[in-house]
C-alpha cells in the first residue's frame, strides 16, 4: 500500500510540473508579442537636429598646406561649398566654390553633396559635419580630427 501511494505522488507531482510547464510557456508567448509591438524610434540628425548652417574647418592635404572648407546648409537643402587651397606657393592656391544640392541618407545621419567632379559625403552631428571617405565610412588615424567641420556662431 506504502508503494501505490508513493507511486500516486509521484505522478501528481509531475502533472503540476507539467502544467507550470504550460503556464511558463504561454508567458513566453505573451513576452514575445510585447516585445514584437515595440515602437521604433525615429529620431536621427535629419529630424532632430539644427543642421542648417555654416560649417568650417581645414582639412588635410596631400600637395599643400590644408584646405580651408566652408560648407552651408539650408533648409531647402541646397548647399554652398568653398574649399580654399592654402600654400605658401602662389601657383598653388586656389579657390573652388560651388551650388547644388544635398540628399539625406535612408538614416537620416548622413548627407551627400552633389558637386561637380562627383559626390562629398558628411556625417551630421551636433554642431559639426564629418567628411567621410568615398566609400562613406568615417575616417580613422592621425589626421581624423581634421575631417571635423565645426558649426559656427551665427
């Protein structure tokens, strides 16, 4: 008799274990529909940020002193660009300035610049733009700091 009653607990033990089993199941699922219904946050640089401006800075050059780059975005996303050449040498300054206009990226964290010779790509931070390599990755090493363009006072 001491046999059949602790065989006869057993099995009830393990029928709550398997019906907590269920519970934890369905918990789960529950967990999972919360987390599916997640509302994704939309804010970026395009939409959060003062980004129309006036940027500045000099970035690095291979054949001269650094290139002085002065680059104003607008609302209506037009742009203004002018990139002085600095040299001690007279044959080796010059002055490119150009118009045109400028896309958002599909994250709205990056820009491009339609210029004439092809395309400049900036990240848009607070109060700065990061020129970007041609492949639109940002710079590394030594010199990385010098891609930076800082916003200027108004």
């Amino acid at each position: 008799m001491k046999n059949v009653a602790l065989l006869f607990g057993v099995v009830a033990i393990t029928l709550v274990g398997c019906k907590n089993g269920e519970k934890t199941e369905a918990s789960s699922e529950d967990m999972t529909e919360t987390v599916d219904s997640t509302v994704v946050d939309s804010h970026n640089s395009e939409t959060s940020l003062d980004w129309a401006g006036v940027y500045e800075g000099t970035t690095p050059c291979a054949d001269c002193d650094g290139i002085k780059t002065v680059v104003e975005l607008k609302d209506d996303k037009t742009y203004i660009l002018s990139q002085t050449y600095l040299s001690d040498y007279e044959d080796k300054k010059a002055e490119i300035g150009e118009t045109g206009t400028f896309t958002w990226d599909e994250t709205g964290s990056k820009i491009t610049l339609n210029i004439k010779n092809g395309t400049l790509k900036f990240k848009v931070g607070e109060n700065q733009l990061t020129m970007l390599d041609l492949d639109g990755n940002v710079v590394t090493g030594d010199l990385a700091d010098f891609y930076i363009l800082k916003k200027t006072v108004e």
